[in-house]
C-alpha cells in the first residue's frame, strides 16, 4: 500500500482541564485519539516517535505544550507520527548493522605512534613528587 503522509496542527489546550499530576499522559492520549481519527486507524496502531514523546514531557507532567505541529506517516494499518521538524530515518535492514559490528571487531589495534609515545612520556613526567612530612626527632634536633 502506499505511503499517506501529512501534517496536522493537534490542539492540546483541553488538556489544562485535567489534574496536573495527570496532563502529559492525558495528552498523549488525546494526540492518539486525534490520529487515529484523522488517519482512519485504530488508536493501538498509531505510534510516537522518541523526539514527540520528549518534546511533549520537556516541562514536566503538569505543563505540556498547548499544540503540537505532527508529520502523520500511514503505512499499511501503521501510523507513526513525528514532529514536523524532526528527520526521519528510514529502517536499514539488521544483517548489514551486524556485518558491521564484526568486522569492527576483527579490526587489529593500531600500533603506537612515536608522537603518541612521546605524549604518554610527558604526562608521566609531570605527576609531582609527593613528600613525605620530617619525622619529629629531626624537628627536635633543629631546635
């Protein structure tokens, strides 16, 4: 099925009438009730992304913002929704993400520079030399 993408102006300010230890997760509910609405889709298909979650809890629990501006992608039964703002990553398939990792693995440990050497030198020599307090014999024969 093909792609259906658009971009909505939610209103939140409904939310305000809500206990304020309640705002953010009554919002939440209310954008996902306003997505499936207006994407014809089920309120169990429809999925936030990570920067929308955060942006809408960035003032804590009891101050959400009073609109959201989302970018709605339908996909088969699928809704995801965005900030208008944010990118969007496109799923990479995970065989070539473990490719990757192995071959980093594999990879040998570089050999030591001279020039690195030598930094490791400098730092070394730098530590200062602790010492230790004269022993109260030597302070009575001073006296």
């Amino acid at each position: 099925m093909a792609k259906l993408e658009r971009i909505y102006t939610v209103p939140l300010g409904e939310v305000y009438k809500a206990p304020r230890n309640k705002r953010v997760p009554k919002a939440v509910k209310m954008l996902k009730a306003f997505i499936a609405k207006h994407m014809k889709a089920e309120d169990q298909s429809v999925l936030l992304s990570e920067n929308l979650n955060k942006y809408l809890w960035r003032n804590s629990i009891q101050k959400p913002p009073r609109k959201v501006k989302v970018r709605l992608i339908k996909e088969a039964e699928e809704v995801r929704a965005y900030l208008s703002d944010e990118k969007i990553e496109e799923k990479k398939p995970e065989a070539k993400k473990e490719e990757k990792k192995e071959e980093k693995k594999a990879e040998p440990k570089k050999e030591e520079t001279p020039k690195e050497a030598k930094k490791e030198e400098k730092h070394e020599k730098k530590k200062p030399e602790v010492k230790a307090p004269p022993k109260k014999e030597e302070v009575k024969d001073k006296k």
